[in-house]
C-alpha cells in the first residue's frame, strides 16, 4: 500500500509541476509577444490620460483649483475642436465605410440587407452617442 500511495503522490505532484509550467510558459510568451509586438488589450480609459496630464500640471505648477477647472475646459476644447476637424478634414473613412456597407449589401439578399442595416444604424447610432459622451 506505501508504494501505490508514493505513487499516486508522484503522479499528482507531476500533474501539478506541469500545471504550473505551463502557467509560466504562457506568461513568459504573452509578455515576450507584448514586449515585441505591442499589448492587445486596449488602452487606459478616454479621459484618464487627460486626467492624469491635468493631476501632474496641478501638483507640479502648484494650480490653484479655479486654475485647474480652466485648465480642463482648454483640454476639453481642444478635444472638441478636434473631433470637428477630423471629422471635416477625414470624410475619407465615412466614405470607405459606405462603400464598404454597399459591397456587403450586394452580397446579402432583401431579408439580410434589412436586417444588416438595422445592425448598422444600431452602430452609428452608438457611435454617434459616445462621440457625443466625449
């Protein structure tokens, strides 16, 4: 009974050191891949580098708080005047999604078209509300 005991003890020590070189292999090689190539997840959330720039001039220029509201309305500005300006100065996008929305419809047959521009206005719907929210 002692060795079938070591040995279940050994299989399950096995298991478990596999277990856990994998979890290292798989960190190693997610952050090599990210170290190369770039992270995959997606960036700090909108507004918090702006917060962060406006934190770091309040503690570093000492801004008085009526000075750190002016200073967010500049930031706040600027990001709308520049959501303005790529959208005037940018219409290639909406033009190549258009064309795009138009190749796909070709494809689909009158159930599928209505029901892919519905999706569609759903979606400009949504971006049209966080470019608002911005």
């Amino acid at each position: 009974m002692k060795t079938q005991g070591k040995v279940k003890f050994q299989v399950w020590l096995m298991i478990f050191l596999v277990f856990i070189l994998g979890g290292v292999t798989g960190a190693s090689i997610d952050h090599l891949y990210n170290t190369k190539y770039g992270s995959s997840r997606s960036g700090p959330p909108p507004g918090s580098r702006r917060q962060a720039m406006i934190e770091n001039m309040r503690r570093d220029l000492n801004l008085s708080e009526d000075q750190v509201k002016q200073v967010r309305q500049v930031f706040e500005e600027t990001r709308k005047e520049s959501q303005r300006r790529s959208a005037v100065e940018c219409p290639v996008f909406n033009e190549m999604r258009e064309k795009t929305r138009q190749n796909i419809r070709a494809v689909l047959n009158p159930e599928q078209q209505q029901k892919y521009d519905a999706i569609n206005a759903k979606h400009d719907a949504e971006r049209s509300n966080q470019k608002n929210a911005r």
